[in-house]
C-alpha cells in the first residue's frame, strides 16, 4: 500500500486521463521514502486500469484491491505486461553491484510485440542508478526510441549521477521524505507485532524515510535510545564509566545491527536535544552534534574500530548533561 506522495500520484492519475502519459518516469528522491513502492503500486494501477479499475482521477493514492486479477498476476510474478530491471544474482548467489547490459538486452524481444493484457506494458528499473555504463547506453536507446505502449518507471536516488541525455528523456517525479505520522503509518503496517515503543524509536531514526527504519527493525532500537537517555543523564563521575559499558556491549560483531543503527541515531539523539535549548547550551549541542556527525559518517568509509567509535559517540552523548 502505498502512503503518503498524493501529489506524485496526482500527477501520475492525471497523465493517464488526459492521454498525455510520457513513455518515462523518473522517480527521484533520498533512498527509502518509498520511490519504489510508487512505481510498484503506479504499475498494478496502469495495467488494471486497462483491466476495469482504476479509471477515475483523485489526489488519492494508487490504491487496487489485492484480489484484482492484475493484483493477484503480479504478486504471482506472472503479469505478462509487467518487467523489472534491477540487479541479479551471480553464479556464487550473492548479489551484483551493478544491473549489467545483458538484462536490458533481454528485454529487445519484448518491445517488438505488443502488451498481452491491455493497453501498455511497464518497465520498472530499480534503481537506475546501479546500472553500469553500457546498460544506461543500452536504455537510453529505448528512451530515445520508445517501443510502443511501454512505460518506463525509473527510482533514483541520486538522479545528478545519471547521464544528462537519461534524465532529459523522462518526466521527474519528486519524492521528499514522509511525515512521522505516515512513516508510523508505514511501520504500522509493515511491522504489525512492534509495539508503540519500539514503533516510536524507529520514527525517530527515520528522517522521513521508511526504509531507513525498516533497516533497524531488529536492532533493539528503543532499548538502544533508553541506553542514550541514560548517558545523557549521567553526572561527571558516572560519564566515563557508562560510556566504556555501553560501547563493550555494542562493539562486538554480535552487535553489528545496533552499532550500525548508533551511527545513524546518536547524531539524530543530538540533534533532538539542541532543538529544546538555548544560548550557551544549544551551542554546546550544536558543537556535540558536529562532532558526532563527523565521526559517525567516517565511521564505516575508514573501518574505524567499533567499540571505539561507539566509546567516542557515548562520550559526546555525555556531555549533553546538564552541569
């Protein structure tokens, strides 16, 4: 289900009412604030809107009932009219870094039939961004020439890394970050044995990108948060020595989840803390803040020893103690 993006969808419902569909869609925004689960839902709206739904236009979201019979093809993975391009597995099963130029050439045979189901076929390319350079030529082949009753819907995270001719093909979606009453909405869904506490935490790593929480769902993320509450509160004789618990109790490949998700929430914990101070104090949180997005975005890019980034960023939680 898709939440939040009226504005996108809109734009997307009113494309196809006018008969004024581009061939190309660019989705573009930060990672996981659901730039994919659009395309996804856009894709089921378009091919069963040429099924019996889906016909009339509202700022409401791309919403198909799972029974539809284009819903229940597509969960299958057997819609006919409906391609993903993304990265596959290697022959060792691990993952490729990049979408290779063989996976657009497949494709070819397809664009020269028609769709077999309704008025359109749909290419979702997710994301654009992992296509090496030879695929993206290969694709802007096919965006410079589209094929007949083809939509392309391309996530981007980072759409000023693609080639200029790319981007000037597609019509660009903007996706901004969620409200935390839609990422709880997310959550909620998503995550439906969580409880409030835990749900909380998670909007608060969020930054408006779901998929971010998602990332620290099984990270302990509200125990990690009261373990920031506590260095926070401690006096000066106690800093030290809770700072060297908590980074021993983190530090370890046990561990790994939560000390990724501590570099995510110690600085967002910090910057939580100035917004309710003023004067001397809110510069002494903004100069604590600085420090600690510093170290945590250095963190993984040096393979900085874990424990002693998580001593350093307990350190600096510390000292947001009022003296």
């Amino acid at each position: 289900m898709l939440i939040g993006h009226h504005e996108a969808s809109a734009a997307f419902r009113e494309a196809a009412a006018t008969g004024r569909m581009h061939h190309a869609w660019l989705l573009a925004g930060p990672p996981g604030v659901g730039k994919a689960t659009f395309a996804d839902a856009a894709a089921l709206w378009l091919l069963a809107r040429g099924a019996g739904a889906g016909s009339d236009i509202d700022p409401d979201p791309l919403d198909i009932d799972a029974e539809h019979p284009t819903a229940r093809l597509i969960a299958a993975g057997s819609h006919l009219d409906l391609r993903r391009l993304e990265r596959t597995l290697d022959t060792t099963g691990k993952l490729r870094a990049v979408i290779r130029v063989d996976e657009v050439r497949a494709l070819q045979p397809l664009f020269r039939t028609t769709p077999a189901l309704g008025d359109w076929r749909v290419i979702i390319v997710d994301a654009i961004d992992d296509m090496n350079h030879a695929a993206a030529n290969a694709l802007l082949k096919n965006l410079e020439e589209p094929p007949a009753q083809t939509l392309f819907l391309c996530v981007s995270h980072a759409p000023g890394r693609l080639l200029a001719t790319v981007r000037s093909r597609c019509r660009t979606l903007r996706f901004q970050p969620l409200p935390d009453s839609d990422v709880e909405r997310v959550l909620r869904d998503a995550l439906p044995g969580a409880d409030a506490a835990t749900r909380d935490a998670l909007v608060g790593i969020a930054g408006g990108s779901p998929g971010r929480a998602m990332r620290f769902a099984d990270a302990g993320i509200d125990t990690l948060t009261a373990d920031l509450v506590l260095l926070a509160s401690a006096t000066p004789g106690e800093a030290t020595a809770r700072a060297l618990a908590f980074s021993k109790s983190i530090g370890t490949k046990a561990a790994a989840l939560r000390y990724a998700a501590l570099l995510d929430l110690a600085p967002a914990y910090i910057a939580q803390a100035a917004r309710g101070r003023s004067g001397t104090r809110l510069a002494r949180a903004l100069a604590v803040w600085e420090k600690a997005t510093a170290l945590a975005s250095s963190a993984a890019a040096l393979s900085l020893d874990p424990q002693s980034v998580a001593f350093e960023l307990a350190g600096l939680v510390t000292g947001l103690a009022e003296r």
